[in-house]
C-alpha cells in the first residue's frame, strides 16, 4: 500500500467520513436570499462563539481578509500590517487592486511582532500629505507562533488609542487557542479570549479545521453589513453553500481540541530531528516545523523526501506542517528518511525509488 506523508500544509487535509455525512445531511437554501439554514447556523454560532454580533461565510480566507480590509477602510485610507503578513505578501495586493487601500507594511520580529513603537510611529496625523490610518492588521498564529496575549493586548490597546479598528488574520486562530490555553479553559474559550482584542477575525476552516473549503469573517452588525456588500461585488455571493458550510460546522464539533494532536506530532518530529547532523529545527510551535538545512542540500532532500513518499516545501528554509491526515506512523517514516539522507555523504546521490513503488 503507498500511502503519501504530505507534511506540505495543513490545506491538504480530505473530510472525513463523518464530515461527508454532514454535509450530505445538510438542509440547504440559497444563501443569496439569506435562506440556507446550514450557512445561518454556522454564521451565528461562529459569531456568538467569539464573542461578535455577526459572521460571514466565505469562499477563502483571503477573501475574507479583502472583505474585511475593504469593509474597515475606504479609498485613500491605510492599513498598517506586517511586511510578510498574509495580508500584505500573499494576497496579490487586493486590497491595493481591488480597494485603493494602502498598505504601510512594518517589520516583524522572528515572532511575527512589529515593534509597538513602530506601530505608533507609522500612524499618520490628520494631514492631507497623508493616507488616513484606520486600520492594524494582526495575524495569529504567524509562521506556527501563537501570539503572546499581551501583545494582542497591548498592540490593539495602541491602535484604538488611535481610533484605529483591529483586524485579525486568524487562519489558524483555533492552533493559536489550542497553544495559548490558560488553566484548563477549552480550545474554544481560548479562541474567544484572543478575539477579544479585535474588532474584526478572519477564521480558516481548509486548514487544521479539515473542511475542505471555507473561511468565516467575524465583527459588528454594521461591519459584516458592509463586508457582505462586498463580498458580492467580488464575487463570493454563494447560493446552496451550506454543503460547505456544514462542514465546518462539523469541524466546530470535532476538530478543535484534537488540534493538541497535530501539535504533539510537530513536537515529536522536531525531537527527532534533534541531533541529525546537517540541519537545525529553527521553530517548532503549533503545527508548523521549519527546519534549516546545511550546505545547499535542501532541495535534494526535498527530492529524496519525494522518493519516499513524503512532501514537504522548501518556502523559508523547510516547512512541515501536521495536520489530521498524518498520524505518528507517518511522521516516524519521515525522520527515518531524512536520517537515511543525511547518512549519506552530501556528494552521493540517492537513487529515488521507482516512480510508483510500493514505499509507505
Ligand atoms: C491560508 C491563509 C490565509 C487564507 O488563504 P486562502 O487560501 O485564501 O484560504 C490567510 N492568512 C493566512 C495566515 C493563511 O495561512
């Protein structure tokens, strides 16, 4: 039997029975004329679970987070976000394009942080040389790091003192509420506490959450009422969407506290990683391990990885990512063939497995 470790992203990950059974059971509506009931539970129940008035359902996060951006800030307006955060680097610059909203993209630290003092620095005074600041973007787990509380605290604290709004790219915001509970509180409650902080989160249900499909937008009455608006000029206004919905319903249910599981594989890939000669784990935390590899060999071992059936990228350093379709097995068969590479000379090349073969 070949069965494929893909360490890629956490993106890959297929529903699982139960999940397929749910969407088949869905009841559904056209949710342009506001009927689906599956779409209407899920936006409510998102909306209450973290502590916001209403919630839209979206085809992608990065939908989501143009949405969001477009519904915060009007043309002239700015943003303030991190120079390799999500919404400013991998969105095709939509809210730019799609907006005329600048983006005043700031540093970040190998936490993800940008320092307060920068934020503060960057804000605009009420000039007409300038873009009017109205909005700070935050992004939570960045890079696999859960965001410290009081930076979340202190960085919206900062920005409201302003009159900025806050918005959170939380993709992954359930690997951050599963990293950062505090004294036994549920993944959920945990989720609701870092939202807290914002007036606007952005959810990922493709990822960690096993969905194959959807992301939601979380805030007021009146900012989800905008978003919505523009959601259908770009195009994501959806009709018997609940099919997918569901899913991420089921995901609510089932897929948040056995993140922890996920995130327990990141660490016992990481433990075996230690002491291999020719690379080094630069970060381990939540689901996601880079790794650095020594001397130019990451691509061959990408290649030899690939022989093997496991995959992996090679974006910043090496990436793997844990998620509901890799289990201790699989992770143990990739340690086993990177310690084979690296037991090789850097010189000699591996001969791949025949394409096909039988391997895991
Ligand atoms: C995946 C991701 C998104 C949204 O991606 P889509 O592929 O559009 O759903 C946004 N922000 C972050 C940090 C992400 O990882």
């Amino acid at each position: 039997m070949t069965k494929i470790i893909d360490l890629r992203s956490d993106t890959v990950t297929q529903p699982t029975a139960g999940m397929r059974a749910a969407m088949a059971a869905a009841p559904l509506g056209d949710d342009v004329f506001g009927d689906d009931p599956t779409v209407n539970a899920l936006q409510e129940r998102l909306a209450a679970l973290l502590g916001f008035e209403a919630a839209l359902f979206m085809p992608t996060g990065t939908q989501s987070n143009l949405c969001a951006i477009l519904a915060h800030c009007g043309r002239g307006d700015e943003y303030i976000v991190g120079q390799l955060a999500h919404t400013y680097r991998y969105e095709g610059g939509g809210a730019a394009v799609l907006g005329s909203v600048q983006p005043q993209p700031l540093v970040q630290d190998a936490g993800g942080q940008m320092a307060l003092a920068d934020i503060a620095a960057a804000i605009k005074p009420d000039d007409c040389h300038f873009a009017r600041t109205r909005l700070l973007c935050l992004e939570n787990t960045w890079n696999g790091h859960s965001m410290p509380d009081s930076y979340l605290q202190q960085a919206s604290a900062l920005a409201r003192e302003k009159g900025l709004a806050v918005h959170l790219d939380g993709a992954r915001l359930f690997n951050a509420a599963i990293a950062s509970r505090q004294n036994g509180e549920s993944g959920l409650a945990s989720a609701k506490r870092i939202a807290s902080h914002f007036d606007s989160v952005s959810v990922c249900f493709s990822k960690g959450m096993g969905a194959p499909v959807g992301s939601v937008l979380c805030g007021s009455k009146e900012l989800i009422a905008r978003a919505h608006r523009i959601r259908k000029m770009a195009g994501g206004g959806m009709r018997q969407v609940g099919l997918l919905a569901a899913a991420a319903n089921y995901a609510l249910d089932h897929h948040v506290e056995r993140l922890a599981d996920d995130h327990a594989l990141a660490q016992r890939l990481a433990q075996g990683l230690q002491g291999i000669a020719g690379l080094t784990v630069r970060s381990a935390q939540t689901n996601i391990v880079f790794v650095d590899v020594a001397d130019g060999r990451g691509p061959d071992l990408l290649a030899h990885l690939k022989a093997h059936g496991v995959l992996a990228t090679g974006l910043i350093g090496l990436r793997f990512v844990t998620h509901l379709d890799v289990d201790a097995a699989g992770i143990d068969h990739a340690l086993a063939c990177i310690r084979a590479f690296f037991a090789q000379p850097a010189n000699t090349a591996i001969a791949p497995a025949a394409r096909g073969a039988a391997v895991y």
